[in-house]
C-alpha cells in the first residue's frame, strides 16, 4: 500500500540531512540504544535511521508508503542519499517494505519494538496508527518515539493552529504542528515509562517542541 507525496518525496532527504547536522543524530541515536529483537520501524523514510540500529537487533521492518522514499530506502548500493541510508548499508537486516501506519504489514504480537520517528505527525488517523502499534506488538513491547508536538504556551500553540489549518500540512507531506503525541499515546492504552522533552532548534518556534521515548502496552502487567 503506497500514499504518494512525490513533493514531500523530493524535500524529506534534504530536510532529514539538514536536521541532523544540526544535532539530531545524537537523538536517532538515544532513540534506538538498546533494542532488540524484531523491530517495526512506521514510515521510515530514505532510510536515516538504518545506521544507528545496535546489533542485537535481529531484523528491522521497515515500512515506508511513499514510492521515492521507499526507493532510496531499499537501494542495493552502500551509502544513501544526502546523508540518509539503504537496507544494503545498514548493520542489521532491514526489509524495505510497502504500507501505511494505519495497516502495517506484520503480524499480531510480532515485534518486540515499534519505532515512531518524525511520523505521527502526518498520519490521517493518530488513533488508528498506535491501535496497529498495539496489535504487532508483543506483551511487554515497547513504542520508541521521537515526534515534534504541540507548544507548551498558548500564544505558540495558536499560531501552530492556525498554521496546520492552512498552509503547513500542504507544505511538509501533511505534517500537522500542534499535535499532543504524549496524550494520544496515553489514550491508545499505552504507559509512558521514559519521555524527555527538548526544543529543536533551541529556539522557540512554532517547530521546536519535540519528544522522546520510550511507551509500553498497557495491561501487561
């Protein structure tokens, strides 16, 4: 299953890169340390985060339904585009596959770790997304998310209102600003056990507020 957004298809990589020269690999780093197993990774992209998989990962799903992206995600060539990677170059096996958040192709109770980076943003339906997280997750499974979210002062988060009813969604792949990733965790029946809260680029803008973490099912205790 594929969602087309060739503009978006053509800007990610550049945006990705940019991000990351300035200090966002150290999180893709934070945000994988320590799994293992069998890994979900929602809306992976060209691949960026390939490389910071540890070891004890046993394969990596990688589900991507942007043709473009998908593409340069699964290219059988070392190295990838403007400072992302490919499934061939990764540490760990990587499986490059098509699907939205909404339907992901595994199996009930299969992944030890669903990854959830730079994605909830984007998706149609948040809900549905993390109800999918929940089923391919094993009892005990973790979410690791790194996502920007809603403002944490009123006059920001107007302005990230009225930017995600006009022009931004359109601009940046359906992205959507304002978002509260820690609530719609909450609500899915996930427990947040870790969560860090950071500005990106350290200035105060309506695109700085970011998170990370780590959430499990719920009712597994």
């Amino acid at each position: 299953m594929s969602r087309r957004r060739p503009l978006f298809g053509r800007m990610y990589p550049k945006m990705a890169a940019g991000m990351d020269r300035g200090g966002m690999t150290e999180r893709r780093r934070e945000l994988l340390a320590g799994l293992s197993g069998e890994v979900v990774e929602v809306g992976a992209g060209h691949g960026v985060n390939f490389a910071h998989y540890p070891p004890e990962v046993r394969r990596v799903i990688a589900v991507e339904p942007e043709p473009r992206l998908r593409a340069q995600a699964g290219a059988p060539r070392a190295g990838g585009p403007l400072g992302g990677g490919t499934a061939a170059s990764a540490a760990v096996p990587v499986e490059v596959v098509p699907g939205v958040a909404e339907h992901l192709p595994a199996a009930d109770h299969s992944a030890d770790a669903v990854v959830l980076c730079m994605v909830l943003c984007s998706l149609p339906d948040v809900g549905a997304a993390l109800a999918e997280a929940r089923r391919v997750l094993k009892p005990g499974g973790q979410v690791r998310f790194l996502e920007h979210v809603r403002a944490d002062t009123p006059g920001l988060a107007r302005l990230q209102d009225v930017l995600d009813a006009t022009i931004w969604p359109h601009l940046v792949g359906g992205c959507h600003l304002g978002r509260d990733v820690e609530a719609e965790l909450r609500r899915a029946g996930f427990r947040i056990d870790q969560l860090d809260r950071f500005l990106f680029p350290p200035a105060r803008t309506p695109v700085s507020f970011h998170i990370i973490g780590t959430a499990v099912r719920g009712g597994d205790e």
